[in-house]
C-alpha cells in the first residue's frame, strides 16, 4: 500500500505533536525529512532515533522518531511516529516535507481502517477505537476498552463457531444416512440452537445500555409554566444554567447541558412552560417544547405540589406516557405531596433530587456488565442472526430432519460474519471509518 502520514494529536498549540507516518516506504520516506546520526531506516522496531526535521535547506524543528517494523505496528505496516514541538507551524512544515518525499496524506480514519485489512483489529475492536476517542464518561471509556479487548467480539465469535459445528454435524449427516447420525444429533441440535439463541438475545438487550452509553441520552423537562423546571435543571447541574423568576414564561427556548448520572451521559433540555398565549414568540417556543419532548428519550413531568392538575397538565402527561418518564410534584417546601405516583421534590432546597437521578438510572438499565453492543450495525446484524436461529428451532422443534434447518443456521453465521466484520462489504467498511477523525 501507499505510505500515509497525518497528525495523530489535535490539532492546536501544545507541548508535543505526534505525526504518524504509515506504508511500506514509512521509514525511507521519515529517513528522508528526519536528519540523525542513527540510521531511521535500518533502526530496528520499538526504538526511538533522535533526529531534526529539515526541507533540505533549514531545520524545522527537533524531533524523536518511534519506529514500529511490520507486522508488530499498529496498522500492521512499517510505521514512524514523529513526535515534534507543538507548534501547527512546525507540523505543517513536517507534513509538506513528507508528502514531497513520497507520503500521502491520510484520510479519516485510514490508519485504523489499515489495522482492520491487515487484521490487526476485527471491525468490532476497530469501532471500539473510535468509541474510546468520543467517550464522554468514566464508563463509556471502560466499555469501549472491553470491547477493544473482545469483550463483544469473543460471544460472537463463541456463537458463531457454535453454528459452524453444528452446520458440520449437519453434513456428516447428509454424507453418511446409513450412520442414523442426525437421530442421534436432534436432541444436542435444537438444545445448542437454543443455547445460542439466548447468547445471542443477551447481545441484543445489551444494544440500549451501549447506545446510552456511546450517544448519551436526552431527557425533557416539561410543564407548565412557573412550576420550578428551571429551578430543577439548575439543581440536576448544581449550578445556575437556566434563568428563573416568577414570571411566567421566562423560558423562550430550550436550555440545554449534560451531566454524568452513574457512567451514562444525560442531557437535560429545560422546556418553554406548555399553555396557550397571545404572545407570538412564546408561542414559538412552545412549540419547540412539544418537538424537543417527542424527540426526548426520558421526560420529567413537573407540577406543583398542594394543588390538582390543571387540564393542560393532564394533556401533557397524555402526550409522554408512551415513553419512559418521571413524575415530579415540586415546592414540597410550600406544601405537602399530595399526588400518588409522583416524586415530592423541592428544587429550591435540592430535596428529592438524588431520587430523580436515581429514577433515571433505573430508567437507562444500569448494569455493571461492560460487553455492550455499542452501534445499530452491531445490533442490527445481531437481531436478523437471532431470527435465522429462531426459525431454524422451529424447524427441528416441528420434528423436520436438522438439515432443513441448516439454510437459516447459514444465514445466522453470515449475519454474525457481518457482525464481526468477517464477511462485510466495502461501502459499509469505508462508512465505518469516514466517522474517525483524522490521524486515526
């Protein structure tokens, strides 16, 4: 393949920069922009030449060069990583230098997608990079980590290599009728198709915790006005984000920020007060209200305690009781709860506030377990294998001969071969790495 270089750190002024070069010609081509007394091209792999940087005429800048020989490099080719002073203008010097001598600069994700080809990481583990770079929570980034380490690819691989023997079975049978070899499989058959088919639903269930995990989840704050949602997002965050006074409609737009409740990343959306009014730009927000609560994936009700819902409350709960949600009864500071169902909080106070959080936790199935399904590929490739299996148990379950069943246990393995990236086709591999950033 073509060498590739591309700065590996972000982008920006800072103690050291890392450029990462990659390719068959990768130490011929940093050879040739890094000046040193030590040979780059003949230094053997896991050793670092100290070296300056120059366009032939001037030194660039000071730098150290890792030097990594194929296969034991991340992508699996010859890799330089260059480390230089921090300075976007040294990089770019370096970068112009590079692709002068031959380099070619990087696209998103390349040098990931390259340990991929190579097979230095399955497409699970190589998604799991990127999961790690965008973690936003002490949880999404040991989940991420798992995942790189196999903590999704081992189950799958385990059912997979479980349909692979048994569609091997399946065969003999065929081969050798005279043996009776399939009587004898039939009741092992169907007792390992269900043993998959549970691994395989422990994987699909799995699918919302990673999603909660890697995107974060939003939860809308709604009500009518003057009931204390700003004063609950401002308690929620532990800092005053959201304007509060005692006039009615003060929320005009939906005031947003995220916070971290048990390793998952929630982000509380402050809803304009829902009622009719002349005003037109109130009006508006309204509007945006009942969008942002039909998008939200948590809501929280809020009313005042010590009094019955007006009409319009009871509207509103109408609209979010199809989707998980929490009922808060505010100002128990004034009055005393008096709704069945409700969680009595006092915003003002930061009453019943770890109650909400809590409920929240609840709400997003806050497991310990850290093997997730981290993406709608994953899940999706997951879910059509569990069906093929489904239908192949109804197969053998019905009194049919196992290899009736043996066309959908085919598709379970190519479907898990997608999963795992096995068998998976070129477009969905370049989609997967365009979303990398780059230097990655």
């Amino acid at each position: 393949m073509n060498t590739i270089c591309a700065l590996s750190t972000p982008r920006g002024k800072g103690g050291i920069a890392v450029i990462r070069v990659s390719g068959d010609d990768a130490l011929k081509i940093t050879a040739s922009v890094i000046k040193s007394k030590k040979s780059i091209e003949e230094a053997k792999g896991y050793t670092i030449v100290y070296g300056s940087a120059t366009d032939g005429v001037n030194n660039i800048d000071e730098c150290l060069v890792s030097v990594f020989r194929a296969p034991n490099s991340f992508t699996g080719e010859n890799v330089c990583e260059i480390s230089c002073h921090g300075s976007m203008v040294s990089v770019e010097r370096i970068i112009d230098e590079l692709v002068k001598n031959g380099a070619s600069v990087a696209q998103k994700g390349e040098f990931t997608k390259r340990a991929f080809l190579n097979g230095k990481v399955s497409l699970t583990q190589a998604e799991a990079v990127h999961d790690i770079i965008e973690s936003k929570t002490d949880k999404a980034l040991y989940a991420a980590v798992n995942r790189l380490e196999g903590g999704i690819t081992k189950p799958i691989i385990e059912i997979r290599n479980t349909l692979l023997d048994l569609l091997a079975a399946v065969g003999v049978a065929s081969d050798f009728p005279e043996e009776d070899i399939d009587t004898f499989a039939g009741g092992d058959f169907l007792l390992k198709l269900q043993d998959a088919k549970k691994e395989l639903n422990k994987l699909r269930m799995s699918a919302r915790r990673g999603e909660a995990l890697n995107q974060g989840i939003v939860c809308a704050i709604c009500g009518i006005p003057n009931t204390g949602k700003s004063s609950l997002l401002n308690a929620l965050l532990e800092r005053k984000k959201a304007i509060v006074t005692d006039i009615a409609g003060t929320t005009r737009d939906v005031v947003e920020d995220f916070i971290d409740i048990d390793g998952i990343p929630v982000k509380f959306g402050d809803t304009a007060g829902i009622r009719e009014s002349s005003d037109v730009v109130e009006n508006i927000g309204v509007e945006k209200s009942f969008d942002y609560i039909k998008s939200a994936d948590i809501c929280i009700f809020v009313t005042e305690s010590g009094r019955n819902l007006t009409p319009e409350e009871e509207d509103i709960i109408e609209r979010i009781k199809e989707k998980p949600h929490i009922l808060v009864e505010n100002k128990t500071d004034i009055s005393p709860q008096s709704k069945d169902g409700f969680v009595g909080i006092s915003a003002k106070n930061n009453f019943g506030i770890d109650i909400i959080k809590k409920k929240i936790s609840e709400i997003t199935d806050n497991t310990e377990s850290t093997a997730f399904i981290a993406n709608e590929r994953q899940f999706e490739a997951v879910v059509r294998a569990e069906e093929s299996i489904d239908k192949a148990i109804k197969t053998v379950g019905e009194g049919f001969f196992s290899d009736l069943a043996s066309i959908d246990i085919e598709s379970a393995v190519s479907y898990l071969g997608e999963a795992e990236g096995i068998s998976v086709n070129q477009e969905t591999v370049n989609r997967i790495f365009e979303k990398f950033c780059l230097g990655k």
